[in-house]
C-alpha cells in the first residue's frame, strides 16, 4: 500500500528503503498532523538504486525542503543534508551535532529507526534556531514567546516558530500554536477520527511587527462537529495585545463551542428519547448515533402518514424541520406526496417536553387534515 502511494520508494536502494519508508510512515513529526512527502530521488553514484532523496516536511505551517544524501557503497555511513534554509547548519560542530543530533553522531545503520530518529532531531534543533531568529527581530517577538511559554499552559513542545524568508532578512513571523483540548467530551460520530487537532497560526508582518492575523485552523472531523468554517470567527488580534493574553481567549472561544456541541447533541438526544416514549408504537427509524432525525407512522381517521422530524447541528436554536408524507399518494415523478411544514409553534426557551408536545398536538389538529386534502387533490393514487 506505502509503495503505490510512494512509487518512488521502489526504486530507492534496499538499505536505505526501508529507512525511509519509516519516515513516510511517521503522521508527525513536529506539532503538525501530516505526512512527510517524497519529492524527488537520484543516485550519488549513477547505480541502478536511488540512495538520495528530497523530503517536504510540515512546519509552522509551511513545508521545509530538506535533501538528504546516503553513499550506497558506504551503508554504514550516516546521511548528509542539505536544507532550503541555508543559515541552518552551515558549518556544523561535532559538539552541537552530538548534543542536538546524537542519533545522527552514533549513527546505527540497523535501527529501522535511525533516519526518522536524526530528523525528529533536527527538526528540534531547527525550532530552536528559529527561537534564537526571535531575539534578534526586536524585543516585541521575544517577549510573545517568552510570555507565552512561561504566562500561560502552553507548553514549549506546542509552539513552531519561523522566519520568512528563510535565510534572509525576515518580514514576517509565524508562530503556530497547537490548542490541546478534551475532545473526549465531544459526541460519537459515525465517522470517528482519532486525528482531532487545532492549530492557531499567528503571523507577525510590519517594520515594528505590529501588523497581525491569527487563523485557525481545525482537522475535518472538528469542522464538521463545529459546524463548518464559517461558524469559527475567532476574535481579532490587536497591535496592543499580546499572544499571552489573546491564545487563552481561542483557548475559551474553543471551550465554550465544545460546550455548545455537547449541550445541542444532549437535545437532540432527549427530543428523539421524549417521541420514542411517548409514540413507541409509531417508530419506524430514528438516528441512534447522531440523533439527527426520527421518522414516526400516525394515523388520523383512517389517513396513515409519515412524520419525518429532522433536527439541525444547532438545535434548539434552530426549530426541527416537520415533513408530512402520505403513505398512499404519489406524485407525477412516481414519489409519495410530502409537505414541509413552516409555521409550526416552536421557541428555543420551551423545555424539551413541552415542544414535542405542541408540535404533537399542532400536527394532529391543526395540519394534518389540511395535508390529507392537499394529497388528495393534487396527486394521484
């Protein structure tokens, strides 16, 4: 499966490939959720089998272009890097190497692990490089980092920083900020994702690094729980306010949408829990995961029809949509005869009970009689 995903894997030497195909394994490197990929693969030596390859590694929302160099002819040889940011490592020290980089050090050319091993360790080294990038931009950068580090419980392994350009005179920062949250708390899904993140990505612009634009960004699953991008407008950030203070601010804002997913989900539940009580015999299905939507078979004088109720993400805030549908009345396009129904009596403040209740008793007496000559009337049997 990794070799039609990675066809280029194939053609890389047997020593290095399974190496290799570890990284491409590895869904994390740094803080960020993603795959390393496999840009491109040549042979330091015009053999048939590729031993050096470039890798795009995610980071602080970019992807860092990292070539890495084996000798074929040498397996017990460690790798040699070249990195697209060219001030990183440029003439390295055999004592920063075995500080920062011991597995490359002691390189152990049968650990499968040795290659993901030395990149996991650069890539520390590159955060902390970019750290040292921070203090000389000015006091304002060093001073959000230090601050939000030591001000609030974010930890240091859950922020990236990075200057760009790389290797030039920056214009802009980032600082990518990952939001660790309780997701336990969320509801069940039908399609479940053990790959719930959040990521506040922080970019500094301007001469005096004062022009700001935080994003958040969400996995997929998290989106579709939320309700979609459009519903998380996180608050703006300020030239006058600092990441300390603002990064608990996303941090609430995230809470407080968990807090309301839950509470929606406990109300769709309870709405489907008070029908299945209280009409038993009359269930046909209803979403049991979900709890999104409930249909229910009533008869009224001898006029069977079906009650589709389908309840929105936001519910209660938003009023359940009631379908009426005959169980005998077709309509030309050979489907059975249904009416939505709009003018339903419904506030958002009544208790679960009591809205299922009149929207019981408003379909009974007031819309079903009305359904039943419209079916009639317009359709066939």
């Amino acid at each position: 499966m990794l070799n039609q995903q990675h066809p280029l894997l194939s053609t890389i030497d047997s020593y290095i490939e399974p190496l290799l195909k570890r990284v491409l394994q590895t869904r994390r490197l740094g803080i960020c959720y993603g795959l390393i990929k496999l840009d491109s693969v040549s042979s330091s030596c015009n053999r048939n089998k590729n031993d050096c390859f470039k890798l795009s590694i995610p980071y602080a929302g970019e992807h860092l272009a990292w070539n890495v160099f084996f000798d074929s002819q040498c397996p017990e040889m460690g790798p040699d890097f070249i990195f697209n940011d060219q001030n990183f490592l440029m003439d390295p020290d055999i004592d920063i190497l075995s500080t920062w980089v011991p597995s490359l050090v002691k390189w152990n050319p049968n650990d499968i692990d040795a290659l993901l091993n030395v990149l996991i360790e650069l890539l520390v080294y590159y955060k902390e490089h970019q750290i040292l990038l921070l203090g000389k931009q000015g006091d304002r950068l060093q001073f959000e980092y230090s601050t939000l580090v030591g001000e609030t419980e974010i930890y240091k392994e859950d922020i990236e920083v990075l200057m760009l350009p790389l290797g030039s005179k920056p214009i802009e920062a980032r600082f990518l900020i990952r939001i660790s949250m309780d997701y336990s708390r969320l509801p069940p899904r039908i399609n479940k994702s053990q790959n719930n993140e959040a990521m506040l990505l922080v970019t500094f612009y301007g001469p005096d690094w004062n022009r700001i634009l935080p994003q958040l960004y969400l996995s997929k699953t998290l989106e579709d729980i939320f309700g979609g991008s459009e519903s998380l407008r996180i608050p703006p950030l300020p030239p006058n306010k600092y990441l300390m203070d603002y990064v608990p601010e996303v941090i609430k804002f995230m809470e407080e949408k968990i807090s309301s997913v839950v509470q929606c989900f406990d109300s769709r539940k309870e709405f489907i829990a008070i029908l299945i009580v209280l009409q038993r015999g009359s269930i046909l299905e209803y979403d049991a995961i979900e709890f999104n939507w409930i249909t229910i078979l009533l008869e009224y004088r001898d006029f069977h029809f079906l009650i589709h109720f389908n309840l929105s993400s936001i519910f209660p805030k938003e009023k359940p949509q009631i379908t009426l549908q005959s169980v005998y009345h077709m309509t030309s396009q050979g489907t059975l005869y249904k009416e939505v129904l709009d003018d339903v009596p419904y506030s958002p403040r009544w208790s679960i009970m009591l809205m299922v209740d009149k929207l019981l008793t408003y379909i009974i007496e007031s819309a079903v009689q009305k359904f039943q000559a419209n079916s009639v009337r317009n359709n066939r049997f």
